[in-house]
C-alpha cells in the first residue's frame, strides 16, 4: 500500500535526489519556507528547504524495492528503514503542505510587514512557535542569528535539530 516515507539525503543533496526519484516515477515532496535576504539594498525571497538533507516519498515498499530507492544518486536511506518500515501519516504530511501554502502567501511583498520585530526572549528560555511551518510546536531559544531571524533548537525526527527562523514567530511558552 502507498503511503510517505521520510528519506535522508546527501548534505544539500534532496534536489538531486527528488530528480533522480522522479525520474524513476516516485512521487516526492520537499517542504520549503520563504527566506527575505537583503543585499546591496534589494530585497528577495527565496525557497529554502524546512528540513536540509531530508524529502518525503509517496511510493509502495512491495511494488517499489526499498534497495531501488537507497540505490537511488543522492540518497543515503530511508528514516526508521531497519527491519519494518513506519509509514508517515497523510495528516501529517497535509498539515505540512497547508502551513507552507498559508505562509508562502502571507508572506507576499505587498502584504508583508516592513516593521523591526524584537524578539524578547534569551538564550535557554522556552519558546512556543506561532506562525510558520512549525505554528504551536515548541523549542528553546538558542541565539540571535541576524536582524530579523533566531536559531530554536526543537526536537523532531528523533533527535534535536537547530533551525534558523523569523523572530516574529516565536514568543515565550508560557
């Protein structure tokens, strides 16, 4: 039976190994987030992978050889692929695909908010995330990464992950 899959990729690699997948007629799926970046004054956005080095696949592990998949260029394995495979709910993977759309289109330039947003929170204190692709999860505040952006250490895939974020979308767990 089809069902999502988590795979580990190369470093940098999920690009490479969604064409490959794709070529081999495997559904994938690369969550992204929008990333502002100034640069001599100009403003622009781009897609940045939520989770580097990882992507999902929607594929049937008895039509489709899981050997098939971890020979595949820029693939290193399947998560959790030791004795019996843990599919990954649709929910999950439709929660996901519904707050990158929500946050995509909130973040438009001509809705964007120009305003400084201070993030009054230090290194070590709990933080709850409210808007974004990680909205109601939370994680601890780690440091400064920028003007406008953090680094929040949360735990996710079984093991704690630093991801740098907009400090707009966090505030104090309380």
């Amino acid at each position: 039976m089809k069902a999502w899959y988590l795979l580990y990729c190369k470093p940098r690699g999920e690009a490479r190994a969604q064409q490959n997948l794709a070529l081999q007629e495997i559904e994938t799926y690369i969550p992204t987030y929008p990333e502002e970046k100034t640069h001599n004054g100009k403003v622009t956005v781009r897609r940045v992978s939520l989770f580097p080095s990882y992507l999902f696949i929607h594929f049937d592990p008895q039509v489709t050889s899981v050997s098939r998949i971890h020979n595949t260029r820029g693939v290193i394995r399947i998560v959790g692929c030791k004795e019996l495979m843990t599919p990954i709910d649709e929910g999950v993977i439709g929660a996901i695909k519904a707050r990158e759309h929500k946050w995509i289109n909130e973040l438009l330039p001509e809705t964007r908010c120009k305003e400084e947003l201070v993030c009054p929170v230090k290194s070590g204190d709990k933080v709850k995330f409210v808007d974004g692709p990680f909205a109601e999860l939370e994680g601890i505040f780690q440091e400064k990464n920028g003007e406008k952006r953090c680094y929040v250490l949360f735990d996710i895939m079984g093991k704690q992950q630093r991801v740098s974020v907009d400090r707009s979308t966090v505030k104090l767990a309380g």
